[in-house]
C-alpha cells in the first residue's frame, strides 16, 4: 500500500514562496506510468488540481497556476515536492499530495492527509 504524508511550513507570508514536500512509501515515484500530483482545497475555489510529475521527471501544470508553479522530485529521497511563488491570501488552502494525473479528483484513493496553509495578510 502506498503512503504519502505532505509536510512543510503551515503558514507563509505574502508575496513569499509556498514549499511543501510529499513523501512517498511503499512504492517508488519512478515506477512506470505512475504520476505524482498536487491538489489543494479552499473556500473559494474549492478542489482544484494544480499540476504533476510524471514517473519520468516530465512535469503537468495547470493554466491557472501555470506561471506561479513547479514541481520537482528527488529520486533518492522518494520526495516530491511543490513550491508556490508570489503567494496571496487566495492560496490558503488544504494542500494534497496523490498518486495519478488530474483523474485523482475523482478519488480519494492515494491521496495524502493533506496539510493545512495559511497565507497571512
């Protein structure tokens, strides 16, 4: 059974750099055909996918996010992590890790615990 538990700072000021890290165990992030997500959660937008990282290295954003994020990934560590510039209050949110493509909304199967963020004014 693959575990993912996301971890970093809960809270950030604004205009800063979100930074969350998903570990994974259980399974491998290089294993064939497996993708690595994150999602978040807040009161305004609700669920929203915000990009992936492909078993490969190849990275998935979405427009929305597109200029703001990047994901990464260290093989060794069986790390995948998230990092958010220029931050606002509208980043506040539940932060996911899950294993898949943007399909994983519509499952809770392999998804982290999540972790809460907050952005300060």
């Amino acid at each position: 059974q693959v575990q993912l538990q996301e971890s970093g700072p809960g809270l950030v000021k604004p205009s800063q750099t979100l930074s969350l890290t998903c570990t994974v165990s259980g399974g491998s992030i290089t294993t064939d055909y497996h993708y690595w997500s994150w999602i978040r959660q807040s009161r305004g937008k609700g669920l929203e996918w915000m990009g992936a990282i492909a078993f490969s290295g190849s990275t998935y954003y979405s427009p929305a996010l597109k200029s703001r994020t990047s994901i990464s990934r260290n093989t060794s560590k069986n790390h995948v992590t998230l990092q958010l510039t220029s931050v606002t209050p509208e980043d506040t949110a539940v932060y996911y890790c899950a294993r898949g493509g943007i399909v994983v909304l519509t499952t809770g199967t392999y998804w982290g615990q999540g972790t809460q963020v907050t952005v300060s004014s």
